[in-house]
C-alpha cells in the first residue's frame, strides 16, 4: 500500500473503526478521522480524544442534523416512503447525507481514499461505497471487512477485542453484547446479538426513544400538523397551545410525544440489498407520526388514478433508497415525479397519539377535489342516480361473458 496517500476514516468511536483506524495506521497510511453529527447521542469529545490517541492525524466533526433533516427526512416524508410496508428507512436515509460530508471533508484535507467499518454482510458498505461514488467517481474506497487480509486476521469482535487490549485502544463493547445499535435523529435501530434469533422477542430494555405503549399516558395528545405540498411545517398542541415550527424543532417535538405514547415501535425481518435477510428492531416515533398525517392528507389531495401512481413510485423509490440508490439516475427521475405529484398535498389533519397507535380524526384542505355536497347520502347533488344503471351494466359484461362460458362463480 502506498505511504504517500491519506486517508479519511468514517469513525464512530466504536471498537470496529477504532481498530479499523490502528490497522490502517500500521499500513503506513496518514488516516484523517471524520464523524457526522446526524442527532444521534454521541460523546464526540471523548471520541475525538480516542482517535488522536490512537494516531489519527486529525479528527473532523461536523454537524449534519438541519441537513439530515431538511434534505432527506422530510423529502422521505413527502414522498411516502416505506420499505416492505414498515421500515421508514432512517439509517437508509443517514448514509447518504453523511457520505456528502465525507467527500467534501475528502476534498479539503486532499484525501484520496475513503474507509469505513461497514461489515461485508450489510447494507451499509452499499450505500456508503455507491453514495460516494456518484458524489466524487474518483474517489477509492478501503473496506477493511472485505479484504482478505483484514478478514483473515480478525474474524470478529473476539479478535477485534484481543487486537484492541494489545495495542491500548479503550473499548466498551465486550463479546457478550446483547446487541448493536445506530442512531440519529430521526430513529435507533438495534440487530445482532440475542436478535438474530427471529423467535425471541425483543427486550424491554432495549428501546431507548419510546417507552411501553402500556405504560403510556392515559390521556391521548391531539394536535394539528400543517403540510405546505407534502412538507411538514407546523404543529400545534390543542391542549397547550404550543405551537413547533421549523424542522429540526418538529421532529424533536414529534419526537418526545411520540416517545412518550410508545408510538413507532417496529419488529421486523427484513429482505436486505445483498440477498439475506435480518431481523431489525426499530423507533421512529416522530417521522411516525408524520407518515400517518401525510398519508391521511395524501388521499384526500391527491386525484384517485395519481394517487396510485404515486403510490408504486413510492415503492420504487424506498427501494432505491434501502438498496443505496439515493444518488442514481433513476432516483432523481422518481424523487421529480414524486414530488410533482405533491404540489396539491397542502392542507391541515388532526391528529390523536395514545398508546402507541397514531389516528387522524380530521382534516382540511383548500387542494381537495372532496365535494361534501357530491359525496352526501342526502342530496342527490349533480350525479344522477340512474347514471349508475349504465356503470354497472358495462362492467357486468365482461363478468357476464367469462362465466356464460366458463360457468358461473359459484361452480368454482
């Protein structure tokens, strides 16, 4: 390996890149440690001071929380996105925005090597690597857990552990932990250890956003939540008065109410990009509340046929973004169709948080297409009721004529 390159380290403090950070140090590289601030609950300070020990040249820290959220949660929120109909992708979310900072931190400090502690297993090392490459096609990338020189001499954390207590590197991980963890500000998701078994529930303990659904308040939160084409941009509590604006203060806000209640709890196996499956636990409490709001106000919005359309679009795009396509061509085509098809989505809903379920009981829009006095079982309105004689008359033939042929249904 040459001498003369540096690298820039994605660190998190942990025991994998804090070895990962000694092994390429003994390589002979220059190694510029680099940790972004996404909102999750770090001690950069100590981390910082762990990574100088060690020899990191230096150790950049940069705060990514307005960006994360501005840029990629709330576009997320906008668009609907869900992968398999539970997962609200927010570690999916996070590696793109932190591999911004990593190439333009790669950039500054004349870094030609980007490294990170992703595991040949996961995600991660997707969408790190392919996030990186759009941003700078450049840039070379080290992943030390798909070298065979690295695999071949840790083949995990017992020997990570062992690697660390030679060289004096302070860990905290032990080789019983229970389970792994990533954080930021939109969720924690937790896997590994005792979770690798799908048959054995998660512990109590292990959630650190929400408490207990059952141990929630008995008195439910209402509140309403304003979206201007699809993007969150007010809250207000109808007991208090309170009212948030701003996003970082939205979804801190959300955040604790959703906490509180147990709301965004999830229990998932999961299809990953490379072809296995998981098992992942995760809180999202806030970001929860507001895919249930955006949804309510979606379907009042939007035209019914574009509603489905933007409804398989959405599809597609959580994919994009779970798989680490965040930056692909296709995922710019979609996020435009996606977004054009928000620009009705503008309006209010009324919102009830209790015990961990998330209810709209109301909503108000100016872009609506609902027309009461249309809709009334009261009033006939402009829609006469002999015109649905012919409606179904022409969507009985084709019933009519398959089963003169092939037998009525119930000889099935």
């Amino acid at each position: 390996m040459s001498q003369q390159e540096k690298i820039l380290l994605a660190y998190s403090g942990g025991l994998d890149t804090s070895c990962i950070l000694k092994w390429l140090l003994e390589k002979g590289y220059e190694v510029i440690c680099f940790m972004a601030d996404v909102g999750q609950e770090e001690d950069f300070v100590a981390a910082r001071e762990k990574a100088l020990r060690i020899g990191a040249k230096d150790v950049i820290i940069k705060d990514m929380k307005e960006m994360f959220v501005e840029k990629y949660v709330w576009p997320a929120i906008q668009m609907g996105l869900i992968y398999e109909d539970r997962y609200l992708l927010g570690t999916s979310l996070a590696r793109p925005c932190i591999s911004v900072g990593l190439i333009e931190c790669a950039a500054q400090r004349s870094c030609t090597i980007i490294s990170h502690g992703a595991t040949g297993k996961g995600n991660d090392q997707i969408r790190f690597e392919l996030s990186c490459y759009a941003l700078n096609p450049k840039m070379k990338v080290i992943a030390p857990w798909r070298l065979p020189e690295f695999c071949e001499r840790f083949q995990g954390r017992t020997d990570l552990l062992e690697y660390a207590k030679k060289h004096g590197i302070p860990v905290s991980a032990t080789t019983k932990a229970p389970w792994s963890m990533d954080a930021n500000i939109m969720h924690i998701s937790y896997e590994s250890g005792i979770l690798e078994n799908p048959a054995v529930a998660a512990p109590e303990e292990l959630y650190q956003m929400t408490q207990s659904p059952v141990k929630g308040p008995d008195t439910p939160v209402k509140m309403d939540i304003v979206f201007k084409e699809g993007i969150p941009v007010r809250v207000s509590e109808h007991a208090s008065g309170k009212t948030i604006e701003g996003a970082l203060n939205i979804i801190l806000y959300l955040n604790k109410i959703g906490g509180q209640h147990g709301v965004g709890r999830i229990d998932l196996v999961e299809n990953r990009f490379i072809g296995l499956k998981s098992r992942g636990v995760y809180e999202t409490p806030g970001a929860s509340i507001l895919y249930a709001a955006h949804k309510d106000l979606e379907v009042y919005c939007l035209d019914r046929e574009i509603l489905r359309v933007k409804s398989y679009l959405a599809l597609k795009m959580a994919d994009y973004v779970y798989n680490g396509f965040w930056y692909s061509p296709e995922a710019e085509f979609v996020r435009s169709c996606l977004v054009t098809a928000q620009k009705n989505v503008t309006g209010k809903v009324v919102l009830e948080i209790y015990k961990g379920h998330v209810m709209a009981v109301a909503r108000e829009s100016t872009k609506s297409i609902y027309n009461q006095e249309l809709a009334s079982m009261d009033v006939h309105g402009t829609l006469s009721p002999y015109a649905a004689t012919g409606f179904i008359e022409v969507n009985a033939m084709r019933l009519k004529e398959h089963y003169r042929v092939f037998g009525s249904a119930n000889t099935k």
